[in-house]
C-alpha cells in the first residue's frame, strides 16, 4: 500500500508543464504546483488581453499574484503523510537528516538514499531515482546470486583444496615408498657386499692359513734337521779327537750316516697369493645406470605407424606389436615400420622388446629422398649394410645369426662400414635415446643395467626424425615397451 501511495505521490510531484520532478517550485492560489522557471517561461501564453492570468490545469483566473515558493502541493504532502505514517514503511526506512523525512527513493547517480525533497532539490535533479521497495528486491536479488556464485565458488575452492591435500598426500605416500625402496635396494646391495666381503675375506683366511700351516711344517722339518746337524757335527768334532786305531774301531756307523745325510729342502710355497680380489666396476655400473634412469626421463610412449603397414606385418589392437606374418616372398625391405610419431626437437626415449628375436634392426630414421631410391636399389640384394647407414637417414644396429651384433656406419670409401659390438649379456630389452638438438643417437643394454652399445655422434637430422623397426625375417614379435614398465 505504501509503494503504491509513494508512485501516486510521485506523479504528483512533477510538473504539469516541463513534466520533470518539481524544481523551485511556486504553488498558485488554486493549490497546483510548477516549477517557477516553467511558469515564468510560459506566463505570457496564459495571460488573457484583459490582463488576466489563469492556472494550467484549472483555468482559474488571477491567480499568479497569489503564489508561494518553496512549498510542497497539498496532495503531494498528504500521500508522503500516508507513507510517513505506515508502521512497514517506518520500520523499514530511516530519516533523512537534512529535511526529516522517510528515507524512501534512491538515487542511481550518486548512489545515495535520498526522501522526496532531496529529489526535488538542486542536488539530484535529473537524477533517475528508483523506489526502495523495487532498488531493495533487485539488492537482494543480486545479494542472493553473489552469495550463491561465491558458495558455488567456495565449494569449488574446498574441493580443489581437498583435492590438493589429496596428492600432497598421495605424494608424500609415493615418495615415502620409494625412500624405503630405494633404501631397502641399497640395504640390499650392502648385504650383499657385506656377503660378498665376507666370503672373500673367508676365502683369504683359509688361503692363509693353509699356506702359514705349509710353512710353520717346513720350518719345523728345517728346525728338526738343523738339531740332528747340530748333533752330528757334535759327534764328529767329538771323534776328530780320537786316533786312528779308535776311528777304525768304531761301530756306530756315525760316520757312514754323515756321509749319505743331506738336508730337506721344504716344499716350495708362492709368494704371491694364489688368488687376487677384484671388485666390479660399481661407479662404472652405476653411472650406467644413472645414464640409463636419466634417459628414461623423456620416455615417449609411442605407436607403429599402421599407415606404412605392409601385407607381411601384423600389427595388434593397441599399435604396439608387429609380427611377420610371410603372406609374400618376405624381403628385407618388407619387414620395416616407423613410430606414428615423429619429432622435431628434444630429448626422446622407448624401449623395445626383442627378446624372442633372432634377428632385428632397431633405431632411428630420417626420411630423405636418396634413402627409398636405395631400398629399391638394394631389394634384391641380401647385403644390408648398403641400404642401412646414416647417409640415407638411418642410424641403427641390428642382431643377425642368432648371436652377431652390427652396427652401420659411414665410411670414407664407397663401401658401407660394418662393426661388430660386443654384447657381455645379450639384450631383452633396448634402449633408444634421441638428442635432436645434439645430434646423438644412444642404443642402451637395458637387460645389463643400461650399458651403452653404441653411440651415433654428430647425427644430422635434415627432416622430423621417426623410430624405425624392422623385423629381419625372424617371425617373432617385435614390442614397443609402455612407459616405466
């Protein structure tokens, strides 16, 4: 009821001239209200040739002499007494300290809760002012969608704290297990130098005690033959005293053992132990594994390339084996695929599964335009290494014949060169490492801990580099190996 009187008191607070909020406003005799600027404005359009004025709305005459400023139409005061006086609008308003009125319009401009007068006065005017009733329901409004974002928000900010929490604490979990891995590992390795210690400290006890027991035997024998001299030579000093009659008269037999006795030498003892500890190269070992770890780092998980896929390879579900199916009279050109994904810059890393292979060829290609015209040159021949080097982009190494491990390399004549490697332990499983920017091609023993097989240096890459494969008529799979696995 009291915004409904407020709208009518409104409208009756403007202007029947200008129709803007009443400004300096004059009331005529009549009680009806303008803004004095309009009725000095229009006075003469009112004013009749006998000199008499009438009212824009009434018509009432002579009424101009009679005016007073400042003072709000009777109406207009009566409806602001009605809103003045309704306990909801008392309650829910407050005073306005300059006219003391009900504080119930508010002005858009200067943001500020204003009461009628204020509207009318200099301050505000033009001002689009707004009714609380309507500027408190759109508050709220917009009160109810702010508070609803910023619950929405803070869900959202516990959750992704939660969450947090949830790795922090799953990470402390995973790096508290392998610190008692890693731990574990080395207490391991201890036990086993402890072992290994005390198996040859063991092993050099008994070699030592045997040899002290040879020797304390033969000096015992040398100690026993130095006394039976000693005694002999006693006898006989004793008997060089005696004469002739008395020497040729002895029965003893003194003199006849002396002649035949000589002395035992002991049994010859080395003087070198007969054998001498070694310890395996453990920084050596290490190293290589700590190159292998660091290599692992930029492990790429890649996928053959089905699109290069030829009718004598099959390759499973997930792309990442290939096995030689021989629908064809199988060559050697038939037998290779590329990775899917290639690259540009980097460091990169795969490992691949040959460990039921007797023959393989494994690395990295770089297509150029020189390269298929030798596969086509060489398909036919059953030498390799013509097609296989790192002048027609492919840097690799192969195992042929069950047990030989090649390596292509350039060479300064018109023949490629071919290396033998030395394998300790045969691989299951290779490493491959590619430092695009370096120009580096690294084969790693992963089976032997990451040992280096060989290494490609100063590698020119003249387009995006792919892994290759190649089966090397051996039916057996050929696995790209998942990452960390």
């Amino acid at each position: 009821m009291a915004s409904k009187t407020l709208v009518n008191t409104q409208e009756k607070a403007k202007c029947p001239i200008c129709l803007k909020h009443l400004t300096e406003l004059l009331t005529l005799g009549c009680g009806h209200s303008y803004c004095q600027t309009c009725i000095s404005r229009n006075k003469k359009s009112v004013t009749s040739p006998g000199g008499e004025n009438r009212c824009f709305i009434c018509s009432i005459r002579n009424l101009f002499g009679n005016t007073k400023a400042n003072q709000p139409p009777a109406d207009v005061a009566e409806g602001l007494r009605e809103v003045k006086l309704s306990p909801s609008t008392v309650q829910n308003a407050d005073l306005c300290a300059r006219h003391g009125e009900n504080l119930l319009l508010f002005c858009v401009e200067d943001r500020k809760v204003i009461c009628w007068l204020c509207e009318l006065s200099q301050e505000h005017r033009g001002h689009r002012t707004l009714f609380m009733d309507e500027v408190t329901k759109e508050c709220q409004d917009k009160l109810q969608a702010v508070l609803k974002r910023l619950r929405k928000e803070q869900e959202e900010a516990e959750k992704l704290e939660a969450d947090i929490q949830e790795e922090i604490t799953s990470w402390k979990f995973q790096v508290e297990t392998e610190r008692k891995r890693i731990q574990m590992e080395f207490n391991h390795l201890r036990r086993i130098l402890d072992s290994e210690e005390e198996r040859e400290l063991q092993r050099l006890d008994r070699e030592e005690k045997t040899t002290l027991d040879s020797l304390a035997e033969a000096e015992d024998e040398l100690v026993y033959q130095k006394q039976l001299v000693k005694e002999l030579l006693s006898d006989l000093e004793r008997r060089s005293q005696w004469s002739t009659m008395e020497l040729l008269q002895d029965t003893s037999g003194i003199m006849k053992w002396s002649e035949i006795w000589t002395l035992k030498k002991p049994k010859t003892v080395s003087k070198k132990l007969k054998t001498v500890f070694r310890a395996p190269d453990l920084r050596g070992m290490l190293q290589s594994f700590r190159e292998l770890t660091d290599a692992q780092c930029y492990w790429v998980d890649l996928t053959l390339n089905p699109g290069n896929l030829n009718l004598n390879l099959a390759l499973s579900e997930d792309e990442r084996q290939v096995t030689s199916v021989c629908i064809w009279p199988l060559k050697r050109y038939d037998c290779g695929i590329l990775s899917s994904q290639h690259f540009s810059s980097g460091k990169h890393y795969w490992e691949v599964d040959v460990s039921k292979k007797t023959s393989w060829i494994l690395g990295v290609h770089c297509r150029k335009r020189s390269a298929k015209y030798a596969e086509r040159k060489d398909a036919n021949h059953t030498n390799v290494s013509s097609t296989y080097r790192p002048k027609y982009g492919y840097w690799v190494i192969g195992l042929q014949n069950n047990f030989e491990y090649i390596v292509f390399e350039d060479s300064s004549s018109s023949d490629p060169k071919v290396l033998a490697l030395f394998m300790a332990i045969p691989p299951r499983r290779v490493g491959v490492f590619l430092d695009y920017e370096a120009g580096i091609v690294s084969f790693l023993n992963v089976t032997n801990h990451g040992s280096l097989i060989y290494k490609f240096s100063k590698c020119y890459f003249s387009q995006p580099a792919y892994a290759y494969f190649n089966l090397y008529k051996c039916p057996a799979p050929m696995t790209l190996c998942l990452p960390n696995c």
